[in-house]
C-alpha cells in the first residue's frame, strides 16, 4: 500500500518489553537559567551515581540544544552530542556533570520544552520535553530534587516562578534585571519540572490543610483576566477539600500556583506545586463562558490537583504506564465533579464522550490497549483510551471492591509506593492485596484492546428468567484473537405491569465467554435493565423489542438506565426506516418529566457519528436526511411542550447553580427542537435571544442553531458576534467552531475562507476550533467528492512543521476509511498515503498515517 520510492525512513520503535532500569540515577539537579526569548542560557550541575554493578556510558537526551561547555567533576571535557545523545564514559560511581546549553524559547513552535506565549516564558515538559531545556537522563523513573535560579530582565518578566518554595530573590544590573531562587523538596521526575517568568498578576487564596499546614495559593494570568480566575480558584479549593475526605490526601507545600498560557497543546499539566493551564480551563465568566466550559474548568483544575498524588507523589515507571496517573486521576475528577452537582448527568456525559471518541479509537487503525506495548511517539498515545477508558477500568475496581474495598486499596497504594516510579501492575497489586480479591483476569484489560460486546437473551418460563450473557471482542491491530475480560455488569428486572422493581439489583461478574444468571420468583415476563450507571464500558448486544425500551425509559429507576434506554430506542430508529411513533411518543414522555437538567441529555438524539458508529458502513447522507426527518417529527409532535419547555425556563435568573444550568440546558435544546420545526417563530426566538442573551451559554446556543439554518439573520448574528468579542480568543474560537460544525451546504467553502481570516492561526485552540471541528462534521467531512478530506490533509501538512503533535492530532477523522463505502475509503486513503510521501515529515504523523493505512 506504500510506495516504495518515497517510504521514509521509519523511525524506531520504543517497546515495553525493552524497558531497563535506568543505568545513571540524578539525586540532584541545580538549573541556572539566564532567560531571554531570543537566546536563553541553561547551566545545569547533576550529580550522578551508578545505578547498580555495570560498566554502561551515562546517556543523556537532548534535543534542539546548542552545547556550549560541559564539564565531568569540574574539569572541561570535549565530548560532543551525537544526535540526540551527549553519551559520558564515566571512571567513577558518582560524578557531577555540568553543562551550558543554549535554547531559542521565541522559535520554539512545538511548545515543547521552554516556549514563549503571548510575551510570557513557560516550559511544558511531559512527556519528552525537559531533554529540549537540558541535557538529561529524560525519563519518569529518574527522580531528583531541584533548586532552579533564574535571571530574567525585570520589566518584561517581573514574576518568576519555578516549582517548590521560593527561597530568595534580588536584583542585578541596578534594578534592569531581576532573579529568583526556588527549590522544590520532593524528588521528582524531569517531566514534573516548571518555571514560568512573566508579566503577570495573582489571584491569590488561602487554604488550611487537614493537619493544618497553611497554603498559599496564587493564580496567575494577565492583569486584565485577573476576575475571570475566581471561579477556577473556587474549583481549587474545593478540590483540596475533596481529596482530604475521599482518599485522605493532603497538600504537601507551601504554595501552590497555577499560571494560565494562551499557546497550549493539550488542556493543562500537572508539574509540582506549579500547574500550567490552557487559559481555557481557567478563566471563565458568564459573559464568555459557557455552562460545560465552567464544568470543564473545575473537572480540569481538580484533574491537575489530583495528579500531586497520582502522578507527582506516585509517579509512572516508564510512558507506558500512563493510564496508571491518567487513567486513576480521570476517575477521581469524574468523582469529584459528581459530587458537585447532578451525578447522573455527568455520567451521561462522560459516557457520551467515552463512546464518541473512545469506542471510535477502540475501532480504528490505531486501537491500543490502555497500557500500551510499544510506540513511535509516545505524544501520540495521550488517547481517550489511556485517559478515558483507563478511568473505566479503575472504576470498575470500584465497583467489584466497593466503596471501602477500593479506599483500602488506594490507601495501600498510597503507602506502599510514595515516592516511587511505579506500574499499572503495582496499582492493581494493591487492590489485590488490600482487598484480598484475585484479579488475575482483570489484568487482561490492561492488555487487551478494543470494546468488548455483550450479547443478552432473556428467557422467561414459569416464574423464571434465565438471562444469557456472552462476550466477545472483535481483532484489533496486532490482536487478532481476545480472551473473555472480567467484568461487572449491574442489572435488574422490572414488573411490566407495575412498572415497579423486581427484587434489588444485582452485580454479575462475567469472566467467561459465556455466563448462564438465573432469578427465581419472576412470574411474569419481566423487562430487563442492563449495565446500569454503565457498570463495564462494552457494547450491550440486546435485540430488545421496542415497548421494553419505552417501558425503561419511563419506569427505570436508575437515571443512567433511563437516558439509556431513551438513546437505544433511538439508534433502532435512526439506523432503519420506517414509523418513529414509539420514539417520538417516548420523548414526549421523558419530556414531561421533573428534572430539567436530565430531561435535556435525555431528549437529545444520537449525534450522526455515533449512529454511524453502529453501522457496518457509514451511510453519510442517509443517516443525516433520516435524522432530520426524525427531528422534525419530534419537534412537530411535541410543538407545545418544547414551546413551553423554552419559555417556562427562559426567564430565569443567571446563576452558577445546577438547577440554573439545568434549566439554561433544556431550554437551549428546546430551541433546537424547535429549529427543527422550520416555523419562522423559532428563528425569531432564536435571534431574540442571541441579541438579549445575558450569558454565553445562551448566546452561543441561539447562534449555533442560526449558524446551521438559512434564518435571513444568521449572517447579522455572525458578524455581532464577532464585532462584540473580537480580541478575547476563547470566545473568537466558539465563533469558528459553530461555523465549521453547521450542516450547511457551503460549509467547507466558508471552513477553508476562514483559514484566510486574519484571527485564524497555528494556536492551537484555534486549530482545534476550526479544523478539528469540522473533522468531526460526518456530513460535511466525508462529502463525496473528497474536497473535506484534502482539506484536512492540507492543514495537517501546514501544521506539521510548526507544531506535530498537534497535526497528528488533526488528521484522526482520516484514519476512520475502513468504516465508509469504497469511494469515500479511496479518497480517504489517497489522502493519508499523500502525508506519508511528505518530505521530513514528523514522526507524531508518519506513526499515525502508517498505522492508519497498515
Ligand atoms: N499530564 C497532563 C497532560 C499533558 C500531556 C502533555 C502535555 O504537553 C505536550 C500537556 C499536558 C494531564 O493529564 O493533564
Ligand atoms: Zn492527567
């Protein structure tokens, strides 16, 4: 499938069962920074010592890095970098190696390593970035303490931070330039190292600790975003708070800061005692942020406080073992934001997300277990499935050990492995031994990729039902044969005729292909609800006839189970032709219930991808036209009540409550629906409350809907929208991303005018704002002529050179061919072969475009 004459060199790959000790141990690190965007310089003095009884060279990363002295116990040595490696013979068991380095922050595109962002200077280091800074054994399972001094020009850079303590700080040059001195007391690895030095202000708090220690706590943005930071501080707080009571974890330094950056590839990172943000997950207030975008910033400021003990305190023995912090640490923020508003929301949520982007990774060319084997460019295995799905696995330990069971085994972890590079094994070790469970199978989904299917038949005779469950998992690359997986699957039967609950539910363990559960005591037929608050996260394989989902999504007593049941009666819909009486009587239904904020995930139907996502082949227009058609349907059925559902919740008085949220939620929905009708009325409506709205929530919800319609005011709701926020780039985003998500009909010709929009650049929110959403635009992407394909494989080939770990993300959608009819899959794939011909292209996308086509 290559072509021979231009397969680049393929890079090497790194594999799990290579892993080795590290041969050279870094007790201490001392940095010396001499800060300037044009030209920094970086003094680092290490001291090493031999790990265990072997003759190996000390070998450290580098990249990017100009040497200019380096010296072995003090005395100047001539060796020179080969590639990335500067590689030391050492006679001794210690030495202490020291080195200058030059780096240039200002050309540094790849926001790897020391970067500048809107006249700020801050570094991101996991996972391979310190080796960008300085020479360095540059891996999670060397651990150092270090003191960092950093000297910058005190105008530019008034505020200097590094992770730990500040120890002492002066002035040189008569006051011109500045310094400061920070150590950082708990051994760490290279990955965990930050400083930033900018021009910057506080939002500053306080928090006393379970033992009392008092912490300072400082956020950190431009003068101007100051106000917009309480609300992450809040988060802050009640994260402390949080992780004292459930896992009884306590801050361990003085201070803890957060410094919020423009120019960030992924959400945030946990660096000790010193986050870094994407100021999107920091700042946010009514006027510019949504509803999910507060959500998002308290799930994302407790995701990065969790990590000070998984992660920091217990880190990672090698990369691939991230799920061991990621997964772990997705779990506890889930917990977390759970406990802050409506639990049974948040898990539609989550599931949503894990089926959309989880379950397609899990189906695709790069499916991967969550502890992955082996990797070209480990950047690219930050996945849904390592976060997402690991969160699944370690929820499921929590639903097998139970409450208490679990919290002994976190606090075995805990105190067994503080302080060390560990692995996913380690943690799961510890469940077993706090808990006194084998888990021995459980382990294979560490292994094992792809989604597990659970087949269902309900048999009922006399008064007992016999449930068949059988599971299987399909091949994925390199796993062509799946053993069975444990897995607990909550169920329940229901009484038809009372609608009432038959006995209590009842956690089954499946551990082999096929698992016979037989209740006594049911005389009739009973309806049966299966994987309750989505216990395991498989694909349920139910030829369930249409009156038990409607019966669940009335009578079930778990929410989850309802939404469920709801989503199921829909995909049988959506996915064929004919009547949609029982669904379009079923919404109303659910419509007419008390609980605004669940009504409203509830009512909504599956996304166009996720109902292709059922098919064997992806019916692009098909499945569009046919969900249009339901949506009306839906929507002139149920006229009235979503007319009222929109007014009833439309006046009510902005408030960062759940039950304020719930309401803005339904309402906004509502006004989908009645888009959906195509009365003038609606259009009006939404125009209104685009103009009126005292909120983003409301706002961008009235021009997502104006932006996907032919309403005469949509172009007007465009450009007020731009005009009223130009300048503040996270709401100029929201202003790409409707445009390029509309199923419009010209929407990759205004997608690729866009790209020529002065506000359009390499940041990449921005990329993600307008490339990445309309890589997830089915219709419009996979149009049939290929135009949207070429244009995504044109910005990944524009981004690459800047940013690869970016591009690599961009180009995902492409990698889906084998899902579409032989037409799309042929333009698809010339596009992916069209990369890979790409002179110096990053290895980020060569590994994702030749697994993609492999
Ligand atoms: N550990 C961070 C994720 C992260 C990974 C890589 C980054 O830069 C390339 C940045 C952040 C987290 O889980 O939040
Ligand atoms: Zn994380």
């Amino acid at each position: 499938m290559l072509d021979a004459q231009f397969t680049p060199q393929v890079p090497h790959t790194v594999r799990l069962s290579d892993y080795r000790p590290p041969d050279w141990l870094v007790p201490t690190v001392a940095l010396d920074f001499d800060l300037a965007p044009g030209c920094t310089r970086v003094r680092a003095t290490l001291t090493v010592t031999r790990n265990g009884a072997h003759d190996r060279p000390l070998v450290l990363d580098g990249q990017e890095l100009r040497l200019l002295s380096l010296t072995v116990d003090g005395v100047a040595d001539a060796t020179q970098p080969v590639g990335e490696h500067l590689t030391l013979r050492l006679a001794g068991d210690t030495a202490v190696i020291e080195t200058l380095v030059e780096i240039v922050p200002s050309a540094n595109t790849r926001l790897m390593g020391l970067y500048a962002s809107g006249g700020n200077l801050c570094t991101q280091c996991e996972a391979e970035g310190f080796r960008r800074i300085t020479f360095f054994p540059d891996r999670p399972d060397v651990l150092s303490t270090y003191s960092v001094r950093m000297k910058a020009d005190a105008r530019a850079y008034p505020v200097l931070l590094a992770n730990g303590n500040m120890v002492a700080r002066g002035d040189d040059d008569g006051g011109d330039t500045h310094w400061a001195e920070w150590t950082d007391p708990w051994p760490k690895p290279c990955y965990l190292f930050a400083l930033v030095a900018g021009d910057l202000q506080p939002l500053r708090d306080r928090f006393t600790t379970m033992s009392g220690r008092e912490v300072q706590l400082a956020i950190w943005t431009a003068a101007a975003d100051v106000p917009r930071c309480a609300h992450a501080m809040a988060a802050l707080k009640t994260s402390m708070a949080w992780d004292e009571v459930h896992y009884g974890r306590e801050y361990d330094l003085d201070v803890f800061n957060i410094v919020a950056v423009a120019d960030f590839n992924f959400g945030a990172m946990e660096n000790k005692g010193l986050n870094v943000f994407n100021s999107k997950y920091i700042l946010a207030d009514p006027e510019t942020a949504t509803d999910a975008d507060f959500d998002a910033v308290a799930a994302v400021v407790a995701h990065e406080y969790f990590h000070n003990w998984t992660g920091n305190r217990i880190t990672c023995r090698d990369w691939f073992q991230l799920s061991l912090k990621e997964g772990l640490t997705v779990f506890r923020d889930q917990q977390f934001s759970g406990d802050q508003g409506s639990r049974a929301v948040r898990r539609i949520d989550d599931v949503r997300s894990l089926r959309a982007v989880q379950f397609q990774e899990d189906a695709g060319p790069t499916a991967h277990p969550i502890r992955p084997d082996h990797y070209i460019e480990i950047g690219n295995f930050y996945t849904a499935t390592v976060y997402n799905k690991g969160a699944e696995v370690i929820r499921m330990l929590y639903t097998l050990l139970g409450e208490a069971g679990f919290r002994a085994g976190t606090d075995l972890y805990f105190e067994r492995h503080d302080g060390q590079a560990v692995t996913c094994e380690d943690f799961v070790r510890a469940m077993e031994d706090a808990s006194g469970r084998d888990l021995t199978q459980f382990r294979r989904w560490y292994e094992q990729a792809g989604t597990p299917r659970v087949g269902v038949t309900l048999a009922h005779e006399g008064s007992t039902a016999t449930i068949t469950l059988t599971q299987t998992t399909p091949p994925t690359p390199g796993q062509p044969i799946k053993l069975p997986v444990h897995l607990p699957l909550r169920l329940a039967l229901f009484d038809r005729a009372s609608g009432a609950r038959i006995g209590d539910e009842r956690l089954v363990e499946l551990t082999e292909a096929t698992t016979t559960v037989v209740i006594p005591d049911v005389p009739t037929r009973p309806v049966l609800s299966l994987n309750r608050d989505f216990s395991a996260p498989v694909i349920v394989e139910h030829a369930c006839p249409a009156a038990d989902r409607v019966f669940l999504s009335a009578h079930d007593d778990d929410p989850f189970a309802r939404y469920e049941a709801l989503q199921q009666l829909a995909l049988d819909t959506l996915s064929a032709e004919g009547p949609c009486d029982d669904l379009v009587a079923a919404l109303g239904a659910t419509l007419g219930g008390d609980d605004p904020a669940f009504i409203a995930e509830a009512v909504l139907l599956p996304t166009e991808a996720f109902i292709g996502d059922q098919a064997a082949v992806v019916a692009v227009d098909a499945i569009h036209a046919r969900r249009e058609a339901v949506r009306h349907a839906a929507a002139t059925a149920h006229r009235d009540a979503w007319w009222a559902a929109y007014r009833g919740n439309a006046d009510a008085a902005y408030a960062q409550t759940p039950e304020a949220k719930g309401r803005r939620r339904l309402k906004n929905v509502a006004l989908g629906y009645l888009m959906a009708t195509g009365e003038r009325e609606a259009e009006v409506a939404a125009y209104a409350q685009f103009e009126n709205a005292n909120n983003m929530t409301d706002r961008i919800a009235a021009l997502s809907v104006l932006a996907n319609s032919d309403a005469p005011e949509r172009t007007a709701a465009l450009a007020a929208f731009y005009d009223r926020f130009k300048g503040d780039a996270s709401v100029i985003d929201k202003w790409f991303s409707v445009q390029a998500m509309s199923s419009r009909a010209d929407t990759l010709a205004a997608t690729i005018a866009l790209t020529r929009h002065p506000d359009f650049s390499h940041n990449p929110n921005r990329l993600r704002s307008l490339v990445g959403a309309f890589g997830v635009n089915q219709l419009r992407l996979h149009a049939a002529d290929g135009a949207g394909y070429a244009f995504l494989a044109d910005q990944v080939l524009s981004v690459d050179p800047v940013n690869p770990s970016t591009a690599a993300r961009l180009m995902t959608p492409l990698g889906r061919w084998r899902r579409f009819d032989e037409g799309r899959a042929a333009l698809m794939r010339a596009q992916l072969q069209r990369l890979l011909k790409t002179p110096r292209l990053s290895k980020d996308v060569f590994e994702m475009a030749s697994k993609s086509l492999a």
